[in-house]
C-alpha cells in the first residue's frame, strides 16, 4: 500500500511538471480527434476487447520478449509483474470511455515503470503497435458488427490508443532528458569543486582542458560559493592545466573581477611554464592577477590576508592563530 502511494505521489508530481492539467488533457484528446461519437463506437467494442485482455498483454511481453533491448524490464521480476498488472489495468481503461485525470495518471504511472526499467522508445513503439494489431484483427474478427462499423470503432479506439501513446512517449522522453540532467549537474560539480578550506577561504582546484563552456562553469560555481561562504579569499590552483587560450585567459580575468565585485580576492598558483609563456606571448594582461608559484604558498598568503599566521614550537605540528592572538 505505501509503494502504491508513493507510485501515485511520483505520477501526479511528473503531471504536474509536464503541464498535465485538465486544459492540457482536453487539448491531447483534440489534437487525436477524440470526439464524444467515438466514445459511442468504443462501446460497440468494449466486450470483445475485454474478454481478451489475457491474450493481449501476452502479445505486448511476448513482442518485448523478442528484443534484447527489453531485457532489464523482463528479467527484473518485480518490474515484470508491475509491467503486467499495469498493462491490463491499461487495456481495461482503454475501452472504459473515461479518459480524465485519472486516466492519465494510470498512464504516467505506466510510462514511469518503463523509464526505471530503461524501455528504449523505439522498442516499447514496436510493441505497442504488435498490441494495436491484435486488437484490430481481435475486433474484425469477433465484434457483431458490420464490417465497416468494426472498423470504425477500431478507428475510434486507436484514437485513445495514439492518446496513450503521446503520453508515454512523452514520460519516457522526460525521464531520460531528466536524467541527462542529473549527469551533467554532477560532471559540473565534479569539474568545477569549490572547497572551503576554513572561514572566509574557499580553494578552488582546476585540472585538465579548460574550454569556454568549462570556464564558464568555473565561474558560475566560484561565484556562488563565495555568496554561500561569505568568502574574502579564494585559490584558484592551475597546476593541472596544461594550456590556456586567450578566450579561457581572459575569462579567468573577467572571474577574478567578478569575485572582487563581491568582496573576494582571488590568488591564483600553480602557473606552469608554458602556460606563462603561452600568456605572454598571447599579450594577456596579468596585472589585475594576483600569483604565487605553488599551492602551498598561495594559501599561506590567503590566510595571512586573512589575519592569520603560523607558529610552530619544537616537535609540535603548526597551529595557526588569529593576527591579534599575540605572540
């Protein structure tokens, strides 16, 4: 039961983000041309389709069987039997003429199971219209119909059916970009860490190819966490980057005056030779930079900015005391 509540909570906060309100769902029943003569057609139908729901959803699993692709749905058993149990639920709503809210929720859920199990798009197309063609010829065969009433309701429920499918196409595309998302949040930060090394100092390492897109990362992270920190002083160690370009040099130049803006001067260390050559010979103007060749050093410099300084008695580690703690 609390599995079930959380499904649910998950499913009505994906609506919310995807704008799915009672407007937005009306407006996908026009867009399939889903009219209130169609519900009437669906009626005509809704036995036949219902009488056969077993060997429906063994269609749809028996098309995903068939693929590669749909292994890690089908081998995960718990994901398997919610698959099924969801997809009849599925096919009973198809026929039942009522496609409000609750409907769409029931689908989200649906499309929510296939983005956790990494249903690729194409495959779960592919099984659905294997679904839709047994349903067709189920009906043509079976409806007490004239011929071209069977297929008109046929017609009218495939409408429902491409309803369905925008739906969970339309999860499935926001679940991967969402998680897309995630990954790049977290190769920023792992690109771009900015530490506290104590109060008021924040140290920011850089290692490998800096480009523009990266610098301006580095930027938007600096910045942030001086806000966040109240910092006065930042590292900015290069030691491990190998070359700079002009563009990615006078971004750093423009982030500098930027963390002075807000009350923060920025030491940078670990300038390798080349790349001190390569800036002089770019004609960057360093003037505005503050440098100290190592990490080490520069630290040692930001800490005494900040009124710190060491002292080391004999056979002990240094302690580092406030300026005014006396000597």
């Amino acid at each position: 039961m609390a599995e079930d509540q959380l499904q649910q909570r998950e499913s009505l906060a994906l609506m919310h983000q995807m704008g799915l309100n009672s407007t937005a769902i009306e407006r996908r029943k026009q867009v399939v041309g889903l009219m209130p003569a169609d519900l009437a057609r669906i009626t005509t139908i809704k036995d036949v389709v219902l009488r056969q729901l077993d060997d429906y959803s063994a269609a749809f699993f028996d098309h995903l069987a068939s693929l590669d692709e749909a292994r890690t749905l089908l081998e995960n058993r718990a994901l398997a039997e919610k698959a099924r149990h969801l997809k009849r639920d599925h096919l009973r709503g198809l026929v039942s003429g009522e496609y409000g809210t609750d409907y769409v929720e029931q689908r989200i859920e649906l499309g929510l199971l296939y983005a956790a199990a990494g249903l690729d798009t194409r495959v779960f197309l592919g099984a659905f219209l294997n679904l839709l063609k047994h349903i067709g010829t189920q009906i043509m065969k079976d409806a007490d119909l004239p011929p071209i009433d069977a297929f008109d309701a046929f017609m009218s429920l495939k409408k429902v059916a491409f309803f369905d499918l925008g739906l969970i196409v339309d999860v499935l595309v926001f679940e991967r970009e969402r998680v897309i998302r995630q990954q790049q949040e977290a190769i920023r930060e792992l690109s771009t860490p900015v530490l506290q090394l104590r109060d008021r100092l924040l140290l920011l390492p850089i290692i490998g190819v800096i480009d523009t897109y990266r610098a301006r990362l580095i930027t938007e992270s600096l910045l942030e966490s001086i806000r966040i920190n109240r910092a006065r002083m930042v590292v900015m160690d290069i030691t491990g980057v190998a070359t700079i370009d002009s563009r990615v040099a006078n971004h750093i130049l423009q982030t500098v005056t930027a963390a002075r803006l807000m009350g923060a001067k920025v030491i940078v260390t670990g300038i390798s030779a080349p790349v001190a050559q390569s800036l002089v010979s770019l004609g960057i103007e360093l003037g505005r930079l503050d440098t100290v060749g190592d990490l080490q050093g520069g630290i040692e410099l930001a800490e005494r900015n900040l009124g710190y300084r060491v002292v080391q008695g004999q056979g002990q580690q240094p302690i580092e005391l406030p300026m005014d703690a006396g000597s």
